[in-house]
C-alpha cells in the first residue's frame, strides 16, 4: 500500500514537472486591431469580458462585459466565439424557488381537500361562546 501511494506521488509529481515545462511559440502579430494588444491609458477603458482565443488558428474574440445575472462563455467550433449565459447561482436559485413553491401547492391542496389530516379531530371549529 506505501508503494503505490508513493508510486502515485512520484508520477504525479513528474507529470506536473513534465507538463510545466511545455510553452507556447510566439504567436505573428495579429494585423487587425484586437483588443488583446491595444494600449489603454486607463482601466475604464479597458474592455473587462471575457476573451476566447485560439492560439491554433489565430483567432480571438472579445467578448462583452457581464453582469450579476448573464456571462459569456466561450464556444462555437473554434472555441472562439462568445455566447450567453445564465450565471450558475441564477439557476440554482429559480430551481430551488421552483421546486419549494410546488411542494407547497402540493401541501396546500392535500389539506385543502383533506386528502391528509382527514381526521375530524383536526378540523373542529371554534365554538362561541
């Protein structure tokens, strides 16, 4: 069990050694004016979305700036065009706003049509007095 434990740790070890060692050539400047190698004076600017690029085929992409509720990711057949996308906490949340309001219709018309709590012990009315 040591053995392979450290068996394991010595070849994760190389491959994080062996992978960093990798580079990439330098790239021919892009002639069209690309947001990537322009020069800003200030931060605002700069365009702060996210940018695809593909290094292989020498395209890249600025995309537009997100907000709190949408992003861009990249995609397409190149992995080089932007495309939109609800951000993971809007998601999680409009589901669990789902999913809480249908059990709870569901409760309401159980009880409301006494298909639980059938006994009449639970629904006597309040006697005047």
């Amino acid at each position: 069990m040591i053995r392979f434990l450290l068996f394991i740790t010595l070849y994760s070890i190389f491959n994080v050694v062996a992978h960093s060692m990798i580079y990439w050539p330098q790239l021919p400047p892009n002639t069209a004016n690309s947001p990537a190698e322009r020069l800003y004076s200030s931060w605002k600017e700069k365009p702060m979305g996210q940018m695809c690029r593909n290094f292989t085929l020498n395209i890249r992409n600025q995309c537009p700036n997100a907000s709190p509720f949408h992003e861009y990711v990249c995609c397409g057949s190149t992995g080089a065009q932007c495309c939109f996308a609800i951000q993971q906490w809007v998601i999680i949340m409009a589901a669990m706003f789902g999913v809480s309001t249908t059990v709870a219709l569901i409760f309401f018309f159980l009880l409301k049509f006494r298909i639980i709590f059938a006994d009449p012990a639970y629904h006597t009315k309040p006697v005047n007095l």
